[in-house]
C-alpha cells in the first residue's frame, strides 16, 4: 500500500479511474470532529492487499517471503520484497519483475500496468507491461537515465489507466504513449518547470516548481490533466502534502501535512480527509494506544480506508485498522 502511496482528473485518455464526483452529503459533526453517524464500521479481514509484520496478504493468502510494502489497485498489485525486489500479480500468485531496477516501478490506479525505467548496463529504457495474463508487455523506449550523483535520476512518475506513462528526473519529462503510436512527448517543452509528483484516480499530482518539492515556496501542488499532445489543464488544488491518496472514485482524498512523515517518523496518530472539491474537512484519528504506520494506508473503496497500526509505546505491535471516512471513526479489524 502506498501512498504515493501510497496517495491517488478530465483530457479524454490521458489519465486512470473516472471523472471526479460530487462527494456525497456528509454525516454532522461535532465540535471535536467526530460524527453522529453509528454506522458500523466492518472488522473482518482487508479486501485488498496488505503488508502486516513484514507478510503479504493477497486475497486471503499469505504470499511466500517477506515484503516491504505493496501497492493495489482493483486489477492488480505491484509489491517490494525485504530482498529488494519487486513482484507484481492478479491474486495470490507472485511474478518477479526480472529487469534490473534502480528506482521503484509504478502501478496505475486501476492496477492494470506496470511502468518501470529499466538499466541495462547504461543504457536506460522506460518500459511497463500489463498485469493480464502472461505480464503482456508495452514495449519501451530509449531514455536517459539521469545521474544519481547531482539529483537527476530518471523515474516513473505516473501510469494511467489507459497506459500512458510519465518518466521524469530534474532534466528530462516524458510523456510515453505505448497503446496510442509508441511516441514520446517532450514535456520540458510543452509544460516547462512541471513537476509531476504522482497519479490518483482523480488525475496527476503536479505542481509548478522545483523537483519533487510540495511546499508554498515553490507553487502549491494540484491535480491536471495532461493531453496526449502534453497540454497541461488545471483541475483543482490540493492541500500542501507529504503524502496524498484519493479514493477510488475520485471522492475523497485522505494526507499528511508537509512536514508530518519526513525523518524517522514511522507512525502517526492522525490522518487528514476532505473531498476532492475541498470541503468535507475532518481528522481521522487512529484507534486509541496505536498510530498509522507511515506510507502503508490504501483506500478499499469510496468510504473505507485500511492501514497497518502500531501500538504507542514501542513494543512493535501491529495490527490492521479500517476508518470509515463519512463516519469520521476507525476501528481495529481482523487480520490472517
């Protein structure tokens, strides 16, 4: 689970999941946040892929080995084993990406394709494949590499759930058009200085300033579309972030405030959601004695939000939670 991310919108073809949606109506809420809404909240087991004590859980399996983190999307996961490898699948069964990585792969939000910069003794080529049957692959393009030593490297920044992807370092963005013609636009053309920082189905993350930043300093980040022909449209802001996820639908997002997750932060006790239009603001606190493990949250459906949890005081426990963004609570649940 990422958030990337983790953490995740309107130029036909050129971004994953759906339109954005009016949010629906909110249950009241109290001065402290909280809501009236005795709406249960479900205990049973994650319906999507979790990491929990290092074990990877796929549709009710544990999967051989022992993982770092995963990323989900409805048709498929991409995960990032303790050996530093990463793996990807269509349930419980494993497939090793065999290229050699040196940044991490991306997932599209309906996790249906894989995008990667792959390094072959030098040589870099942005490639992907699909997480159909047989791992059908997109085919790849020369790019540069970038160099690790000044900043520059290159990475995947976004996968689409039509394929496209964007590759980007701090001298190189492109736009690579796989399932359209192969070509490649030359973004630090036709969108000079935007920094793409992720993908969600509500459209990419970017902003206008320097790599990777999310800070006023340099230009608050907000959600785009980017045309085929690498045509930049605004669609809303978002709030300055360290991470940011959006609910499937594109309804809600859920993130940490700039400065909240950086260091050695490995949990906290709270989680920012509002709508994607910007209202419907509140605070999911975790469940009492436990804090949200940093980066490891992952949204089941347009309501619910699973997270691995860590038990105040520093004895290691972990445990899974599932907060329910309407009824503004969260809940310890089940787990294998």
């Amino acid at each position: 689970m990422l958030v990337l991310a983790g953490a995740f919108v309107a130029v036909a073809g050129t971004r994953g999941g759906h339109d954005p949606q009016p949010a629906p109506p909110a249950p009241s809420r109290t001065d402290s946040g909280r809501t009236d809404s005795d709406r249960p909240i479900p205990t049973s087991a994650p319906t999507v892929p979790y990491v929990l004590d290092q074990k990877l859980y796929v549709d009710g399996t544990q999967v051989p080995g022992t993982w770092w983190s995963v990323q989900s999307g409805g048709a498929g996961w991409l995960a990032l084993r303790t050996d530093n490898t990463w793996w990807w699948g269509r349930g419980a069964e494993p497939t090793a990406i065999e290229a050699q990585l040196d940044v991490p792969p991306v997932l599209s939000p309906d996790g249906k394709y894989v995008g990667e910069v792959v390094d072959d003794n030098g040589q870099g080529t942005l490639s992907g494949f699909g997480t159909g049957a047989g791992g059908e692959g997109l085919g790849g393009v020369p790019i540069d590499l970038g160099d690790q030593q000044d900043g520059s490297t290159v990475r995947v920044r976004g996968v689409t759930d039509d394929g496209r992807v964007i590759a980007q370092g701090t001298k190189t963005a492109v736009l690579w058009l796989p399932l359209v013609d192969n070509s490649t636009v030359d973004l630090t053309r036709t969108a000079p200085g935007l920094q793409v920082l992720g993908n969600t189905p509500a459209g990419f993350i970017v902003n206008d300033g320097a790599d990777g930043a999310v800070d006023a300093t340099v230009g608050a980040p907000y959600l785009a579309t980017i045309s085929d022909a690498g045509a930049v449209t605004r669609v809303g802001p978002v709030p300055n972030h360290d991470d940011l996820s959006v609910s499937p639908g594109g309804t809600w997002l859920v993130w940490t405030p700039a400065g909240t997750t950086g260091g050695e932060v490995t949990a906290i006790p709270t989680l920012e959601t509002q709508a994607v239009d910007g209202t419907q603001q509140a605070t999911l606190a975790a469940p009492d004695g436990w804090g949200f493990q940093v980066r490891a949250w992952a949204w089941e459906d347009d309501d619910h939000l699973v997270s691995p949890v860590v038990r105040d005081g520093g004895d290691g426990a972990e445990r899974m939670a599932r907060c329910s963004v309407r009824s503004n609570r969260c809940v310890l649940v089940d787990s294998h």
